[in-house]
C-alpha cells in the first residue's frame, strides 16, 4: 500500500518536472540566434511555434506512456 502511494506521489513529481525542462528547453530553442550566445525576444509567430512544439513533444510522451503499457 506504502509503494502505491509513493509511486502515485513520485510520478506526479517527474511528470511536473518534465513538463517544466519541456517548456524551458522549447523556449530557449526558440530563443537561440547565430552563435554569440546572446538571446532574442520571441516574435508573435515564434511564440506559437514554441506553442506547439510544446503539445506535440507532450502527446509523444502520452502515446509512448500508452505503447508501453502493452
């Protein structure tokens, strides 16, 4: 009963953390100009493109979760 509730706690743990390096790692993929490092604001466009990279690296992760319970 005790694994059940720690694992129940440690994925919603690792799913928050994930969903927060996804979120970081689009925008500063997004955010990224020639190689001086130095960083641009994101245009309206950008903004969506970094939008649904978002939702389609989140669905991956739900039908990978989905083919492995198979």
């Amino acid at each position: 009963m005790m694994d059940r509730l720690i694992n129940m706690v440690m994925r919603q743990v690792v799913s928050r953390v994930v969903g927060k390096g996804i979120d970081f790692g689009a925008e500063q993929m997004a955010r990224r100009t020639g190689g001086g490092g130095e960083q641009a604001e994101l245009s309206g466009e950008q903004r969506a493109q970094v939008r649904n990279t978002k939702r389609n690296a989140r669905q991956a992760m739900r039908l990978a979760r989905r083919i492995g319970r198979f």
